[in-house]
C-alpha cells in the first residue's frame, strides 16, 4: 500500500479517517489514502493539513487533523466539506453534542450540509431502517441503518465523556477497546458481535512524547483483541536505517 489510512509524523501532526457514505462522489481527483501520506509527508500543522486534505476530493469520508496544539473534526464529499473544533456550534447539532476540549467522529457526518449528502432524515436514532446511509460500494448502492454508525457515536462519545481528564496514553487505548468488547455500551457490542463492525486497527499517539500504542488485526481476529504493542517514535528513528 502506497498511501494511509491514517498515522503521524516527527512534526506532531497526526490524521486518520474512517469512510463516510455519500451519494456525492467523483473520480476525478486524488483519492484519500494518497491526500493522507501527503499530510504525513509534507504538513506542520493542522492548517496545511486542513489543505492538503479538502484539494481535490473524491468522495465521502470523516477525517481528524491534530497537532500538539490543536484538533479538527473534518467532514468531506466531492462538492461539501466541514472542519471544526470541539467548541464550533455544528458540534452539538442534537442528537450529537460537544465534549469541551475533545472531537470525535464515526462512519456518520454531522453537519446538516454534509449529512444531506448521505441520508434524507437528519436525526439517526431512528431504528431500524427509518434512516438509511446511501453510497457506493463494490456491490453497489447499499442502504445501511443510520442507527449503526450513530450508536458507534453514542458509545465512544459517554465512554470518552466518562474518562475525561484521565486520558494518558494507555487509558486513551482502553477506551477504544471498550468501545467494542461490550464495556462501553452492551447494544454496540451487539453490532459488533454479528459482524456488522470490524477493527482492522488501533492506534493512540501522544505527540508532547511521541509515544503510541498499537494493535493490528490478524486474520480474522479483530484489532481490539489483540496484543497492544507500544513504541516511541525515537525508538524507530534510531533503528531506521
């Protein structure tokens, strides 16, 4: 794999993705694993990030931007794109709300204008199916419930809620982790359980110490059941040749 799907670099500026379905897509333009590495590669902040990420986009994704200093929730399809921090109004759009100092996404946008590009329905609590996810897939166009994404949301944002002001590194992973094995919010855990959610990985970065925590999918064996190995990005500079 040439591009990413996610990571950080020795400036601090970290990014990951997690796709977003959106009936407004194009081919014409640079995919986003490609707009990843170049954030990886080339920017020093949240702001060249922030460029490099919204030139030329192709389809629905939601993305967040940090640096040790700052951190941006980031909303994209071909034609419409959002970025905000935590304290932007957009953020505690019901059923969504803020968490002060803290963004976060999953597979679900947020802002209205975004959000129409991906279901007719803004509120997703509806269940089962009232709500649909339209986008393109390999096997075509998919409606996925609304519900799904949006108690992926519910779960990660009481359990990040719950452990604020606790969250070093290692805690920071024990979330994400709890978020699928059931401690978070037992109804996720059963979306997890039939399948309908997979973690090919986890990842946590500090960038004041440029330590970080990882686990990796394996087989079929989902990343949040997997060893945590741990690593400092001192200790790959000195080994990389």
């Amino acid at each position: 794999m040439v591009g990413s799907l996610g990571g950080f670099n020795e400036r601090g500026v970290a990014c990951d993705v997690l796709s977003c379905w959106s009936n407004n897509e194009t081919h014409t333009g640079i995919p986003l694993i490609f707009r990843l590495r170049m954030i990886l590669d080339h920017a020093t902040n949240v702001s060249t990030a922030l460029t490099i990420i919204n030139d030329h986009r192709t389809e629905g994704w939601n993305a967040i931007l940090s640096d040790p200093t700052s951190a941006v929730a980031v909303e994209q399809t071909a034609n419409a794109s959002y970025a905000g921090t935590w304290d932007n109004p957009v953020e505690a759009t019901k059923p969504f709300w803020q968490i002060p100092n803290m963004v976060r996404r999953t597979n679900i946008f947020i802002d209205p204008d975004t959000a129409a590009t991906q279901r007719t329905t803004y509120n997703p609590r509806l269940f089962p199916i009232l709500t649909t996810l339209t986008g393109r897939s390999k096997l075509g166009w998919l409606g996925v419930p609304a519900y799904l994404p949006w108690r992926h949301y519910y779960a990660l944002s009481n359990t990040l809620d719950n452990d604020r002001g606790n969250l070093d590194l290692n805690m920071s992973m024990n979330v994400l982790r709890e978020v699928y094995n059931g401690t978070a919010d037992p109804v996720f855990h059963v979306f997890v359980a039939i399948g309908a959610y997979c973690t090919l990985h986890q990842w946590v970065y500090c960038p004041q110490t440029g330590a970080f925590c990882l686990s990796l999918a394996q087989g079929t064996t989902n990343s949040w059941k997997e060893p945590i190995h741990t690593f400092t990005l001192q200790e790959l500079e000195d080994h990389t040749p």
